[in-house]
C-alpha cells in the first residue's frame, strides 16, 4: 500500500493524485519509495534527458552509446520489467502537473506534429528511409512520413488524440451526444441569436450565447462521466459527505472556517480528465476514490467539492458559481441550522428551480435532531423548496431528490450513494442540465420576442397611409383639374367661333397680379406635414403589440423611408398628374365640330346674302338670307351646348383615371420607401417569434 503524503492545499493527503498512484491496476515504481513516478533508481531527471527528441545524434549510434545505458540494456529481467515500468510512468498522461524540466512525450509529440504541418511539405506515398544515425527506436509508433503528410492543424490534432488514447492505455470515451428534441431546441436558438444580433444588444444575448457555448463544449466531452458538484454553506458538512461517499478522507474537515479553499474532484472511472479541465481543477486537487464493492456502484461519476457559498472570501463564492454554471448536477448540503437560509434560497434555489431535475437536496447532521425533530425540519425543508418552486421527485414525478442523513455516522449515506449510482447510471444528467439551461435563457428572452399581441399591419391601415399619401400629393384635385381641361378643350374643339374669340381675347386683357404667388409654398409645406404625419401613423399601427426592441425596429425602419418620400411624390405629381397631349377626343367629337362649321358656313352665307341684296348686286328677298343666318346663329349655340352635356361623362372618367393613377404612383412610391421595409421587419419578427417557439419547445401562434 503507498504511503500517504501531505496535501499541497491544506488536504491531509492520505491519497495519491488521480491516476498517478496507479497504472492499470499496479502500482507505479518509485512511488513506494516516496518518489514522484518516473524517477526511479539510476535515472536522470535534468533538462537534458526530458526530451529524447533533443538528443545528440551521435547518441543514438550503438558505438558512442553511454555505458550506463548500455548496462541498462544488458539489464535481467527484473531490471527490464522495472525499466518498462518507469518508462510507462513517464509516458502516462495523468492529472498531475510536470515538474519543472520533465515534458511528457505527448506534448514532444504534439510540438513534432505541428512543426512537421506546418514546414513540410507533403510527401510521397512511400515514407523516406531513415537514415543510419536518425533512426528511431523500433518499439516507436511514430510514423514520420505519415506525419509529414498532414498538413492541416485538425489533422495534427487527431494524430495527437490517437497517440494520447495509445500511451495512456485507456479505450477511447465516446463523446456526450444529446437527443433529437434538443438538439433541434438548440440549433433554434443558434438560428435565433444570429437573427437578432442586429436588433438586440449584446448583453441580452449574453446568456443565449452563453448557454450555446457551454452546451459545443460539454457535447465534445465524455458521454459516460456525470460531474456532480457538493455545495453547501459553513459547516454543512459537505466535505465529511464528499468523503464519506468517496470512502476515504479526500477533503479536510474541521472547526476552521472556511475549510475548504479550491474545488476538490474525485472520479470513480478513467477518461474523465477533460471534463475536469474544464472545471479549471489542478491535479494536485483531482482524487481517485478508495477501491470497494461500494465504489463500482458509482462507475462514471465525477465529485466535486465546492468552497463555502456562503464564505467570508469573495474568490471562494466566485469558484461556487463558476462551477456551478459547468457541472451537470448538484447535491446541496444544508444543516438543521440553516437548511431555511435566505441566501441559499434567494440567490442559488429559486433562480434553479428549473434546474430540479439534476438536483439533490440533503438534510444533513440529522443525528443532532432528538426524536421526530428530523421529520419536521425534512418537511419544513420541503415547504420551503415548494415555496421556491422546485418540484420534488417525489412518487416517481420528475424533480429534486430529497434526502436526509448524517455524513458522521453514515446514517443514510447508502441512500444517497444507490440514488446517486442510478442518476449516474440513466447518463441523461448533461442533457437534462443543457435542457433547463435553455429552458432558463428562452424565459429571461420571453419579454423581447413576445407579448400576446396581435401584431402585423392590416389592409385596413395600408389603405389609409395610400389615402394619406394620395391626399398630400393632390390626387383628387389633379382628377378635378384633369377633368375640367378635357371640358375646356371640347368647348374649344365644338364652341363657336365668335366665343372662342371672345374667350381669347379676355385671356389677353386679363394682367398678371401678384396673388397666389405664396399659395404654392404654403401647399408644399402642407404636403410635407402631411406625409410625415402618414408615415408616424402608420408606424405606430405597425409597431403595435410587438416587443419594445422589434417596435423601436419598426418605427426606425419607417423614419428611414421616409427621408426623401415628399420630394419622390413630388416628381410622381408632376409626372403622372399633369396629362401628356391634349386629351383623347370621342368619336362624336369630329360630327360636332362639322355641325359647328356648318352652322358658321350658314350665318356667312346668310349674311353676304344680305349685304348683296342690300348694295343692289342681288335682287330683294330678305326671307332666305334671315333663314341661313337664323338658323346658324340658333344651331351654332345649340351644338356647342349639346356638346359640353355629352363631354360630361368622358370629362368624369378622364379626371377619375387621372386620379387613380397618381393615387397608384403616391401608393407604389410610399409603398416601395415604407411599406416595405416594415414590412421587412415585421416579418424578420415573424421568424423569430417562430425560432423562439422552437426553443421554448412549444407551439406559440404567430398573428
């Protein structure tokens, strides 16, 4: 049996760090001895000899060989036997940190491939010779020209994991896979933050991104391990139940306070040396538990003692909740004295009850309590967690197991060791942790992606910013004013002559005044307000029922949009409203304005007539020359008023199509500038209202 030796951190070190005090079962040389492993008898531990890569050439030649080395070669049996022991040590890659001058062959062989990746070029497909002086051991696995053809950082590193399973001995631990349902939960949320990264601020993604970073890291380590962490306040008692569950004294107990100063690991199974990495434990800190019948009963799980959550030192609260966030479960030791604390429920229960599923509550110290006292401190403990909203795994629900025991006499501990055996067993604690994780991260995100609105805009408000639009750009009145010059021109086309001069002539007469100067600046300034007016209403409309950030998105996409919108219907007016040519002219048109030069051709006739007959060229009769001129002037007034009654309706329609054309060009340009980037966002909401429904793991509808 190894002696013991003195903790480096204040344990009483009566075991060795994990996996050094063992290789596969046997004890390692030079550990009976009081030696670190490796340093056996006859062997040189200076810088010069850690590293067999630097060694002269001229070394490797069996002639210029040590003697010393060459008597170790010549060695018996037992000598060998012990040599390969030493080596083994060396090589094995446990928990340990080197010392000073000692680098492992791992980490030489970590150098050599990615110095080889990244100098050499490939090579060809048959590896070189090696030369004479160059030659490696042949009991070597390197392969130097299969090392020379990787050339990529990720192949290096598979080398390097391949050659790390070999010389440690251990079989490969496959890597945490999670099920379906949260894969998919996650893969949402990754698809939710990237589409609100340009809407929310960093801090309220803080968390999401946090929870996906933990959950890429967890899923690269061990599968079959369960890191469990002990936490509990001053003199709970979790260092005596650390252990009493690991069946040897691993973390010092006692009256000083705070005891335990750094978090303590003790694995019950090999491979689990990355888990602990994360946890940033040393391996001066990192046990292996005493060998039993009762130790397999805990194959795969990893313990870790916490420091105080409660302690005087602020370094010992901050390594609490920085384990926390890490381990997949936690066992909270509370005694008789402060199982009703409200830092513990306040700051670590109530914000976890999510968490209950990979929670265990123990009532410790329970020989202190006479009589039925331990029942009713149990039974308040449990209204205060249902107070907390932590559900009890009472009866085969789902939730918190709770426990009550007394680590000093071992009252209940076999208990907590078999429900402990069968949580580590069901290998579903990491998942289970990721899970309440985001269920945790979606509940903090509810209020930014979702209120229980009806959101979107509706056709109704669409048509009334066109209304808006159509009414700050004049629409109807460029209808009227179109319609009113197509019965201009029919007066002009099928008036009389002798009122188109009149009408000329007073156009003429008339001299421009200084009114209605100053009337279209006062129009423009009132078509602006107009537009700014319809674009804050119809974002307002857009923006309401969503999420304060989306609204704010809204609204700011909107203002966009309108930047420049007066000046674009501006030029649509001029464009669409003012008529290209002269009106289009009806069919009756040209038979009305042949009726009106006949009845001027008659009242011309007439008159010459009776001028002729007047100065005596023609002989008297003042009938027939009365009746040509009677009838032209009659039939002249009566065409053109027959004419303005039939110009009426194709005026109307002519003014109506002038109309609804500027109203589409107002609609499509106020449209294309904020209709549509509103729209943009709202359905930028839309998708991930439907991602945060995904994470959520539940079916929320999108109106």
């Amino acid at each position: 049996m190894a002696p013991k030796r003195a903790s480096e951190d204040g344990d009483p070190g009566n075991t060795l760090p994990e996996e050094s005090a063992s290789e596969n079962g046997r004890p390692v040389e030079g550990a009976s001895e009081g030696r670190p492993p490796g340093e056996g008898a006859g062997e040189k531990t200076g810088p010069e000899n850690a590293n067999p890569q630097r060694t002269n050439p001229q070394n490797a030649n069996p002639q210029n060989a040590n003697p010393q080395n060459a008597d170790s070669e010549n060695a018996g049996p037992e000598e060998g036997e012990k040599g390969e022991k030493r080596s083994r040590a060396r090589v094995k890659d446990d928990d340990s940190p080197a010392r000073d001058g000692d680098s492992s062959v791992l980490e030489k062989f970590r150098r050599k491939v990615r110095s080889r990746a990244r100098t050499e070029p490939p090579a060809d497909n048959s590896p070189p010779a090696a030369a004479d002086g160059d030659s490696e051991p042949a009991g070597d696995d390197w392969d130097d020209g299969l090392i020379a053809r990787r050339v990529t950082e990720e192949d290096a590193a598979e080398q390097a994991a391949a050659v790390e399973t070999k010389l440690s001995g251990a079989p490969a631990v496959p890597p945490l896979t999670y099920d379906g349902p949260l894969r998919s939960r996650l893969d949402a949320l990754r698809e939710l933050v990237g589409l609100s990264r340009t809407r929310l601020d960093s801090r309220t993604l803080a968390e999401a991104g946090r929870v996906l970073d933990e959950a890429a890291a967890r899923r690269q380590l061990s599968g079959q391990h369960t890191v469990v962490a002990i936490a509990g306040a001053t003199g709970s008692g979790k260092s005596m139940l650390f252990n009493a569950l690991a069946g040897v004294t691993i973390s010092e107990t006692g009256v000083r306070r705070p005891t335990t100063a750094a978090p303590i690991a003790c694995s019950w199974s090999d491979g689990a040396a990355t888990l602990i990495d994360r946890l940033g434990i040393p391996g001066r800190l990192r046990r292996r538990p005493i060998q039993s019948p009762d130790a397999s009963q805990l194959r795969g799980l990893v313990l870790v003692d916490l420091p105080d959550h409660d302690s005087a030192a602020v370094q010992h609260r901050e390594q609490v909740d920085r384990v926390l966030a890490l381990v997949d479960a936690v066992i909270w030791v509370v005694d008789p004295e402060k199982y009703a604390d409200a830092v513990l429920h306040e700051r670590y229960l109530r914000p976890m009850a999510g968490h209950a599923e990979v929670m265990f509550i123990v009532l410790n110290q329970v020989d202190r309590l006479p009589g039925d006292a331990a029942h009713q401190v149990l039974n308040d403990l449990r209204r205060l967690l249902d107070e907390d909203g932590i559900p009890l795994g009472d009866y085969g629900e789902r939730g918190a197991t709770v426990l009550a025991l007394s680590a000093l006499t071992g009252d209940g501990v076999g208990e907590l060791r078999e429900a402990l055996g069968q949580f580590v067993a069901e290998r579903g604690a990491a998942g289970r942790r990721i899970s309440a994780d985001l269920d945790a991260a979606a509940w903090r995100l509810r209020s930014v992606y979702t209120t229980g609105l009806r959101t979107g805009l509706s056709e109704e408000a669409r048509d009334e910013f066109a209304d808006r639009l159509a009414d700050a750009v004049g629409a109807t009145a460029a209808g009227e004013a179109a319609e009113r010059a197509w019965l201009r021109n029919a007066n002009r086309a099928c008036g009389t002559p002798w009122l188109r001069l009149w009408r000329w002539f007073q156009d003429y007469s008339e001299l421009p005044t200084g009114r209605g100067l100053r009337a279209p600046v006062d129009e423009e300034a009132t078509a602006r307000q107009r537009v700014e007016q319809a674009v804050r209403t119809v974002s307002e409309r857009a923006a309401s029922g969503l999420p304060a950030p989306w609204a704010q998105a809204v609204r700011e996409a909107a203002v966009r949009g309108a930047q420049g919108l007066p000046e674009a219907l501006d030029e649509l007016a001029a464009r669409a409203g003012t008529p290209q040519g002269r009106p289009p002219r009806p069919g009756w048109w040209p038979v009305a304005v042949l009726a009106q030069a006949s009845m001027t051709i008659l009242q011309v006739i007439g008159g010459l007539w009776l001028v002729a007959q007047i100065i005596g060229v023609m002989a008297p009769n003042i009938g027939a020359p009365v009746l040509l001129m009677s009838m032209g002037i009659v039939g002249g007034p009566a065409v053109e008023l027959s004419s303005r009654l039939a110009a009426r309706g194709p005026a109307r329609r002519y003014g109506l199509e002038a109309e609804r054309k500027l109203r589409e060009a107002a609609a499509g340009c106020g449209r294309a500038q904020v209709l549509d980037p509103v729209a943009a966002e709202l359905l930028r909401y839309r998708e991930v209202r439907e991602q945060y429904s995904q994470v959520v793991g539940t079916t929320v509808a999108v109106r």
